[in-house]
C-alpha cells in the first residue's frame, strides 16, 4: 500500500521541493540573487513569504534593467520585510552610477549607508560592496569595521579609506580591496586573524605601503597605476607565516623594498615591470622566496633578471614547480636558475608574443654550461616548451635538456601558430635527438588561434601601459 501511495502521489505530480523544510528551502534560495528568491513566491501559498527568512541578500544592478529609483525602491522593500532583523551575508552593488545621463544625487548616496548600516550587526559575517555612486567615506558605511562577527570583507569601486578612524575586525579571515585608493597600516593592523589579502589598486597610492602580519598566509597585490602617476617610495612586506605569494606592478616605480624572510611559502607568482629601480631590488625579493615549492616568473620579472648585474639566486631547495616567461628566450638565467634548484620536478617555458614587436630577432646567447644541474639529471620529470619558435637558441636548449635529463618522462611542445607540417617538422627534429631517458614521451602541438590571440592580446595590453 505505501508503495501505491508514492507512486500515486508521482503520478500526480507532486512537488518533492516543497516537501523539505521552510530551513532548506531558505539555504536553497540563499544561493540566488535576492531578485530571484524574491520572485519565488508566487510559486505557491508555502512559498510566499518564505524569502522573507532569508539572512543572505544579493543586490547587483548591472544584472537588471531598472532605473536607479526603482532598484532602490526593490532594496528597501525586501529590508523591511524581514521576519529576521540580523543579516549573514550582503552582497551589494552598485555600479552604474548614472541615470539618464545625470548625476546620481545625495539621496541614493544615503541609501546605500541606510542598506548597510541595517546589516551590520551580530550575525553579520560576510559583506561585499562595490560602488560606482561617487566617493564615499567612512560616514557611509559607519559600523563596518568594528562590526566583532565579520569574517570576510569585499570593498571595490570610490571607496575613501585613508580617514577611518577606528578599524578593529577580530575575526575577519578574508579581505578583497579593489579600490583607487590605498590602505594605510592601521587598516591591517585591526585585523589580528587576517589570512587572505587581496590588493588591487588602480588609483592613486600613499608613497609608502605597508603589510605587517603575523597572521597572514595569502598576500595579492596588484597595481595598474599610469607612470605619471607618484613614485612608491617603499613597500614593506613583514609577513612570516605567508604561504602565498602574488605580485603585479605594472606602471608603479618603487624605489625600496624592505622584506622579511618566508619560512613557510608555497607558492609565488612575480610580474614586475623592468625598471632600473625594481631590478636593483628584485634579487633581494627572490632570495627570501628560497623555500617555496612553485615559482612563476613572468615576462617582466625575466627581464629584470637578465638586466641584473652579477646576480645571485638563492638555492631553491623545496622548489618543485618553475614556471618562467620570455619576451625573448634567453638560456642563460634558465640554466643559472635550474643549478638552484636540485629538486625540481617541472619546468614550465612560455615564449609570449613581444618579440612580434621588435625589429630585430634577437642573438642565440647558448653557451654549452660546464656541468648539468642536479635537477636535471635526478628529478625533472616534465618539460613544459610553450610557443616554441624552433630559434637556434630554443633548439640547443631543448637537445640540451632532452639529453641529460635521465628520467624526464613527458615533453611537451607548444609550437607558435603555423601548421600541421610545422608540427610535423618539429616533431621529426627532436625524434633525432639524443635523449638521456628511455621512457620521455614527446607531444609537439600547434596553438590554436584562440590560445595565441589570447596571448597577444594580454601582451599588447601590458605593453600599452609602458609605453
């Protein structure tokens, strides 16, 4: 009979859904945007007054064809429509800034600070808020950074941060700052359990920025300022339990970096613009990273390297991984940076389009080294060749490898757009060299327009800001 009785109740269509609990019903809809959730009620009598529950809100007027007014109308509606005062998440933003070609006035600025002022509070836990309305200060957002329960914390857009009064976050893990503007160190310093740090700065900078913390293991800085724009005179990283590592200065001119060593880094990634400032300093950088397992070197910090006078890597005695971009190949810091590093087991090089660019191709520099790194005979296992042009310089490179590393067991070969009788060129050059390992596999593979339009487009566009 009970199994009569479910088919029955299949057959005539009955809503699985709505037979769970109003609690799972509500973490359901926490996942959509609040318009979504909110338009849920005319599902059924069960369902229309369920969203007024819900502790988690999304409000993203880019996704909605409203006007400026009505938006504001939406927000404040739901808001006061809550069974439950005390707000979990709030994601709000606000980006389009103008309506009908007019300035948004004072009345939507004070909106936003009512929205937010109304979550902040005890259940309060994670916040987003991007803003293209104009520049806003602390006034707006009054309560934020005191708010004892916060744990992540996403501000972008005209935020001004460098007149806060107060910060004091205590459980805050996770912070993102997309801002034209910096943060000073007391910001960092109110967040004692801080771990995630996400910079990205497109505007203006304090002439000196500041990372102090012991409690941070994950650091992103990324900055896309103009060159017009001030010279940084010092950027300070204190951060001993730092796992992670990212730094891009793409337009910036630092003239000091004072750093602490990272006993326990994992992973970094550098892309920092060749300027005569930075390669005086990038070296002293490179030498606290000597314990970290993945290493991602890109164009710019390859350039650095190579303009170095008399430089000196550090033994790189964990690393694992390497990854190192070329605007032009260059074999010699390669071979410099693989004798520092007798564990590693991949080898990652990317040729990207900025030779395109220049007038001349550029000298084979090869000079057959006096020995063979330790890596290459012990443990490089993988060996990752991206935009392969088949230059002379690339071709000794790549013999050289093939024959002394005795256990590599994957070649990879990413040849530059061409065709499959280039591919089939490449592939019957190498299958004559001498190989050290009995079991290497080679793949040789044409980029597809796709990948290498990606490519290129990324390099025009970092090229435009240093020209």
């Amino acid at each position: 009979m009970a199994e009569t009785s479910t088919a029955s109740k299949r057959s005539m269509g009955t809503d699985i859904i709505s037979s769970l609990p109003n609690s799972l019903l509500c973490h359901i809809l926490s996942f959509l945007p609040t318009l979504y959730a909110v338009r849920t009620s005319i599902l059924s009598r069960q369902w229309r007054h369920l969203w007024k529950d819900l502790q988690v809100f999304d409000f993203d007027d880019t996704e909605l064809n409203w006007s400026n007014e009505r938006f504001a109308l939406f927000i404040d509606a739901v808001l006061s429509q809550l069974r439950f005062p005390h707000i979990r998440n709030l994601s709000l933003s606000c980006q389009r800034g103008l309506d009908n070609n007019k300035v948004i006035d004072n009345a939507i600025d004070n909106a936003i600070g009512r929205w937010i002022r109304a979550a902040v509070g005890p259940c309060l836990q994670e916040m987003i808020l991007y803003s293209s309305y104009g520049e806003f200060y602390p006034d707006y957002f009054d309560g934020i950074f005191t708010c004892a329960s916060l744990v992540s914390l996403t501000l972008g857009g005209n935020l001004v941060l460098d007149v806060i009064p107060w910060v004091y976050l205590p459980l805050l893990k996770d912070l993102t700052l997309l801002l034209g503007v910096s943060v000073e160190h007391d910001f960092i310093s109110g967040c004692p359990a801080l771990e995630n740090l996400y910079i990205d700065y497109y505007g203006s900078l304090y002439p000196e920025i500041h990372f102090l913390s012991t409690s941070l293991k994950r650091l992103s800085l990324f900055e896309v300022r103009e060159f017009d724009d001030p010279i940084i005179s010092e950027i300070q990283i204190d951060t001993p339990n730092l796992e992670y590592l990212r730094i891009f200065l793409a337009g910036s001119c630092v003239t000091s970096l004072v750093i602490s060593d990272f006993p326990k880094i994992m992973e970094a990634c550098l892309e920092i613009a060749p300027l005569d400032e930075h390669v005086a300093w990038l070296p002293k950088l490179i030498q606290a990273l000597s314990k970290t397992k993945i290493l991602d070197f890109g164009w710019w910090t390859t350039e650095c390297l190579v303009e170095a006078p008399n430089l000196h890597l550090p033994e790189f005695s964990c690393l694992h991984e390497l990854s190192i971009c070329y605007s032009n190949f260059n074999s010699g810091v390669l071979i410099k940076l693989l004798c520092c590093c007798p564990k590693l087991q991949l080898l990652g090089i990317d040729i990207n389009g900025v030779q395109y660019f220049r007038d001349q191709t550029p000298q084979s520099s090869w000079t057959q080294p006096a020995s063979v790194p330790s890596c290459v005979m012990s443990h490089l296992n993988i060996f990752e060749f991206r935009s392969y042009s088949d230059s002379s310089e690339e071709r000794e490179f790549l013999a050289y490898i093939l024959q002394n590393a005795l256990v590599l067991k994957r070649l990879i070969i990413y040849a530059k757009i061409g065709s499959f009788e280039k591919e089939e060129h490449i592939l019957s050059e190498i299958s004559v060299l001498p190989r050290g390992s009995s079991i290497c596999q080679v793949e040789a593979r044409i980029l597809t327009r796709y990948e290498f339009s990606s490519a290129l487009w990324l390099t025009i566009s970092m090229l435009c800001r240093v020209i």
